[in-house]
C-alpha cells in the first residue's frame, strides 16, 4: 500500500477537520520534507500536486475464472404468433482475466463480440444467469456479483448527466449524496477534481442541448469526475471515445491512463483506437463472439499477429486495426499466407491452441489484504448503523436515509425551477384550463334549471385534474431512467429515498397546480362547497391519478406506449363513475369498474359538499310547465301544481338533488377512506414498478469457491 504525499491539499485538510472520512493525513520525515518541496515545484508548474490521485487507497487484484453468461428470455406465448422478444443465449463462454491495479486495460472486439455484457456483468448489472469464479485480493467474494459495486463505478456510453444543471451543482449534490465530509471539504474535493479533469472553463455552463453547452468531450469529463469522487478501485467505461474527435479522444485516453497508473484499475471497452492511443494500453482483452481470442500487452498482440496469424504487422502499422480488418474480413487478399486452414477457423479457438496457461503462481504477494472491514469502510460505508435492508449489504452508504431523501429532494426541486419552461407551462396550462371553465359555468344561480349546469361543473374540474396527472406522470420515469438506473447501480443513494423525494417534490408541484385550479374554478363558478374540501378532493384525485400513471407508465417500453395509458385509465374510470350513464343501467360485466372508480368516489364526496345545506331557489310555474324544474314543486301538499295561483313552489333542499343521483351523504367518509387507501395502495405500487424498471433482477448467483 502506498502513502499519500505529506503536501497533498487532501492530507492537510483532514489534519484540520478529521470528520471528512476517508481521507488519510500522512506525516513525512524531516529529511523527506526538502524532496518533497523540489517536487512540488515541479507539480505546481504542471497542475499536478494536491490531487485526488493524493489520496491513499488500498491495491485491489479482481481474478475472473470460467466466467459464463447466459441472457434472460423475453419471449413469450405470444411469440410463435405475433414475433418480437429474444430467446435465451450464451454471450459470454469461459472468459479468463485477472485486472490489476495501474493498469488500463482495454477490452476490444468488433460489434456484438460482448463487450458492453462483459462491463454489465463485472458491475453487477446483468440480468441473466452467471457462472464462474470471482476473487478479490485472492480471496472468494462473497455473495453475488453486485457485491462488485462496491469498489468499482461503471460509466455507460450514453449521456447520464441532468439536463439544466452545471457540472459544478452535479458534483456538489453528488457529493452531498456519496461524502461525509463538511461542506469546505466537499468544496476542496469538487474543486479539485474540476481543475485534474481541466473542466474550469465550463464548470458553470449549463448542460443543455444547445450549441452553446457542453461539447461531448466535456461532459464525458464531468461523467468521470462524478464517480472519481468516491476514489474508486475500479472505473469501467462503455465507448467512452464514442462521438469524440481524435484530439478529445486522445486527451481522454490519456487522463483514464493518468487515473489508472495511481493504484487504480480502469477497464475500457474501445473499438477501434489510434496507434497512440492503443499503445497506451497496458493491457488488451479481445472477445469476439463472447469469447476470448486474445489476452495480453499491445506488444504482444502485434507478435501473435505476426506469428501465429500470419499477418505482417511492423513498428508502424496498428495491430488493433490490422486484427479488426482481419475479424471483419477486409484486406485478406493483401496476406500471402491467407491460404492458411489457421483462417478459415474461429478466432478463439486459435487464441485456445496457441495461449500460454494461466501462471499457478501467487500473483498477490505485492498486494496486502485489504484492512478488516475495509469494504464497510468505504465512502459509501452506512452512517445509519447495521440495515436488513438489501441495499445496505450491497452498497453500505454512508449517508443516512433521510439525508438522502432531502438532498434528491433539494436536487429535483431545483431542476424543477431550472426547466422553468415546463413549470410555467404546466402552471398556464392549469390556469387557462381554469378560466376557460369558469367562463363557461360563470356564477351559476341556485334554480333548479342550472341543476344539470352545476352538476357539470363540477364533474369537469374533477375530469381535468385527473387526465391531466395522468398525462404528466405517465412517462416520468422512462424520461429520466438512464440516469437513475445509473446512479442507483453505482451507489449514489437508496431506491426508495429516491422514490421518497420524487414523492415529495412531484407532490409539491402538483398541489401548487391543483391550489390555482381549484381556487379560480371555484370562484368563478360560484360553487358553494367548502373551498378546502372542494380542494383537498381534488387533490387526492390529482394524487391518485399521478401515481397510477407512473406505475402504469413505468411498465411501457416507450413514450409513445407510455402516453396511451393515460386515456386507457380515464375512458372507463370517467364513462363508468355514475355521470354519463345511472348506476343501474351498466351492465352487469361492468359492474366491478362502477364499484374501484377512484372518479366516482371524488365526485361523490365533492357532490355532498355541494348539496349539503343548500337551498335552491322556488321553480316558476312557467319552467314547470316546460319542464325545467327536475326536482318538482318541493311542496309536500301536492305533486302536481294546477295553477301558480292556487299553489305554492317551495324552495328544494339540496338533499333532494343527492337523493336523486343516489348519493348519500352518509357514504361521504366510506368514499374518503376508499380513496386513503388507493392512495397508500398505489404509492406501494408505484415503488414496486420504480424497483422493477430500476434494480436489475440477478439471475443465477455466482460461485465463488477457487
């Protein structure tokens, strides 16, 4: 184990604040002091000293043997009929690799050999059947393969990065998530890791899809430094050059190098490099068809190129490109010994004949065991004492459940109001919606032929709420998965702290939404029910609705698919609710649709508040005689008015509008703890379905004996 320089900015400041775990003081001896004085000269002029390459960190060996991998099915009984799905395969077969610390190692192939299944399945991110062995430092690792996060951050080929913030706020929430460090100290980390990854010139741009933001070299950079802040053993990387010009390539390939020749190991799945950028590589893993048909140094390859595939490769020519060339069949004419029977075989079953066998020697003597308890240890270790909880075994965050709930949540709100358009948008949408329908039913008078009138007006404001949450939510999810899924797999927080906060934010918005909804509709209408009830109803709808949709939503494969639920919902919800047709006219197989509408129930609540108590004033005889009077004279003497002169119209009391429709008000309660209950319900559902898009279902668990 190496030592932390004594001048490391890092070092000095857990000298002055030992809270910030996992940073390590180390004092030097006085006749080092001068030697180590002359070097920081040397790193000032060149930006190198007080990194967190500074940091000390235990040497970690991962030994990979007989690794096998099977995809899970997606196929179904459907399939034979209609297509679609992917039956079971093997993609991976007997994998051998041992990845040692200062190496960068690259894993190369051409399209479909394995590569982006191989990074999945080291990290913990596969979710078919595994097979093999694993051991750490020499030792088997316990339990299953996701165990792997906890020492090592994967980075996929896609942007994973939230639109609208700056690299410096995703550094800072994300050390808020991953650090248990004062505030000074997150700050002298973020400013570090900003000025070694040279992100000074756009750490306050926004990321956005503009031509003015970042470019694609930079934020890969910013991909980087966020999971560089938790010092991890092993970095893994999918196509990180993907879409970057030779020069930004370059300049990546050389900082992964600078990351992994400081006791690190970095893993990179490229397809075809520059002779510059291959030659610094310290290792070379090529797969083709999911299995291994090469394993050793750049030098190496290009002398199995020569000698064992016949292919004239000197000093000057790229061997990565002279075997890819060879894989894809281009260029066979050019090579005098094509003729060989060597080329008309598989790739690795040459690589099998012609490997040298694995060394039985031990390969750990230069890497001590990691200190007891080192991977509880960790910056991602628990600050909450033991958990059952699987998450825990996997990752043992170090930050507390409810201090991630409130940072994810500070973290969506503020995302919230930087997309101001969508707030705002969504906030006129509500607004006009609700001037638009309180100009149609504008101060409706208490008589009985703006009865069908009132009843209307209040069925719209629920029917709007309700498709309107609906639409919102359904595709949340799908929008933001990637991201998600890749900061829950590399240990920035629990799942259901994150389900909590989207929660609480989500709702927040949608309160301030449904408040301005409701409070110009029941304004301008002249409704008479109780504002706060009239609100709160509409709320838990607008609750109902918004989980309901996610969790549907969250089972579709796309947008498109995701944004038809929203109407699969309402139609029957809304036709069946009692409004458009009288209970007992459904038919019987619809039944149970009438009885679980979440729509009825509100609108029966928001009709007793409405009717309860009111008077409606005396019909006319004239709107008798037209029948516009639905609820009838009101006067118990007589059922038939003869003349306005000889009998009285008496005004209706609400009541008997309830009793009409068949609404009782004694129900009221039962319909508010049925709709407490879909509630609590369906926000147990909607974490079900987040786990299931989210967590990657392990297959089979892997052996890890010798």
């Amino acid at each position: 184990m190496s030592s932390a320089p004594s001048d490391s900015i890092l070092a000095k400041t857990s000298e002055d604040d030992p809270s910030c775990e996992g940073s390590v003081a180390v004092e030097m001896p006085s006749n080092a002091k001068d030697a180590s004085n002359s070097l920081r000269d040397e790193d000032e002029k060149s930006c190198r000293y007080g990194t967190f390459f500074d940091e000390e960190i235990d040497m970690m060996e991962l030994k990979v043997r007989g690794l096998d991998y099977t995809s899970k099915s997606s196929t179904s009984c459907f399939t034979p009929c209609v297509g679609g799905g992917n039956p079971s395969r093997k993609i991976l077969r007997n994998i051998n690799a041992t990845f040692k610390p200062n190496q960068l190692v690259a894993l190369m192939g051409p399209s479909g050999a394995g590569k982006s299944t191989f990074l999945r399945v080291l990290t913990g991110r596969a979710d078919g059947e595994i097979q093999g062995k694993i051991e750490l430092n020499g030792q088997p690792l316990e339990g299953k393969w996701e165990r792997m996060a906890m020492i090592s951050k994967f980075l996929p080929a896609e942007d994973v990065l939230y639109q609208g913030f700056t690299p410096v706020q995703l550094l800072t929430y994300a050390a808020m998530l991953r650090l248990n460090c004062s505030a000074s100290q997150r700050k002298r980390r973020i400013d570090l890791l900003i000025r070694e990854l040279h992100l000074e010139g756009c750490k306050n741009r926004a990321i956005t899809t503009s031509s003015h933001s970042l470019s694609t070299g930079e934020r890969k950079r910013v991909m980087i430094a966020l999971e560089l802040l938790t010092n991890p053993n092993f970095l893994l990387l999918d196509e990180p050059c993907s879409g970057l010009d030779s020069k930004n390539a370059q300049n990546t390939m050389e900082l992964l190098r600078d990351i992994a020749h400081n006791q690190r190991t970095v893993v990179v799945s490229i397809h075809q490099p520059s002779l510059a950028t291959f030659e610094m590589f310290d290792l070379v893993i090529w797969l083709n068809q999911g299995e291994m048909c090469f394993y050793g140094t750049p030098k190496q390859l290009r002398t199995y190129l020569r000698k064992k595939l016949y292919v004239p490769c000197d000093e000057s020519q790229n061997p990565a490109t002279e075997f890819m060339n060879l894989m894809e069949g281009k260029g066979e004419k050019d090579y005098k010994a094509q003729k060989s029977p060597k080329h008309r075989r598989d790739f690795s079953d040459i690589w099998k004949t012609n490997a040298p066998k694995i060394p039985s020697y031990d390969s750990l003597r230069h890497y001590p065991l990691p200190k007891p308890g080192y991977l509880q240890q960790t910056w991602q270790s628990d600050g909450m004492g033991v958990s059952t909880d699987v998450e825990d075994k996997v990752y043992n965050f170090k930050i507390g459940f409810f201090r991630q709930v409130w940072v994810l949540f500070l973290r969506r709100a503020q995302l919230q109001l930087i997309d101001f358009n969508r707030f705002g948008f969504n906030l006129s949408f509500y607004l006009m919606a609700a001037v638009f329908l309180g100009a149609i039913f504008w101060q409706l008078e208490l008589v009985q032929p703006k009865l069908r009138d009132r009843e209307s007006a209040v069925f719209s404001t629920i029917t709007f709420t309700v498709w309107m949450s609906l639409n919102t939510s359904s595709p949340k999810l799908l929008l933001e998965k990637s991201v998600v899924t890749h900061e829950y797999h590399n240990g920035y927080y629990r799942l259901p702290a994150y389900y909590l906060a989207m929660f609480i934010c989500d709702t927040l918005y949608m309160s301030i939404y449904v408040a301005s909804f409701s409070t110009i509709c029941w304004y301008m209408m002249g409704l008479k029910a109780n504002w706060i009830e009239f609100y709160s109803i509409n709320w838990m709808l607008a609750l109902i609705s918004d989980q309901l949709g996610f969790t549907a939503g969250s089972l579709a494969t796309s947008i498109i698919s995701a944004m038809l639920i929203a109407p699969f919902v309402y139609v029957p919800c809304s036709i069946l609710c009692g409004f458009f047709i009288s209970p007992e006219n459904i038919p019987v197989y619809f039944q149970w649709l009438h009885e679980i509408s979440f729509i009825r129930f509100g609108w029966h609540m928001i009709m007793v508040s409405e009717f309860v108590g009111l008077k409606m004033e005396p019909c006319t005889h004239e709107n008798y005689r037209k029948g516009r009077c639905p609820l009838g004279p009101c006067n118990d003497q007589f059922e038939r008015p003869m003349s306005p002169m000889h009998h009285k119209f008496l005004s209706c009391p609400g009541e008997r509008v309830l009793e009409i429709l068949n609404m009782s008000p004694e129900l009221w309660n039962t319909c508010l703890i049925r709709l407490g209950v879909l509630v609590v319900l369906l926000i147990a559902l909607g974490y079900i379905a987040c786990s299931r898009v989210v967590v990657t279902r392990s297959g089979t668990g892997l052996s890890c004996c010798r």
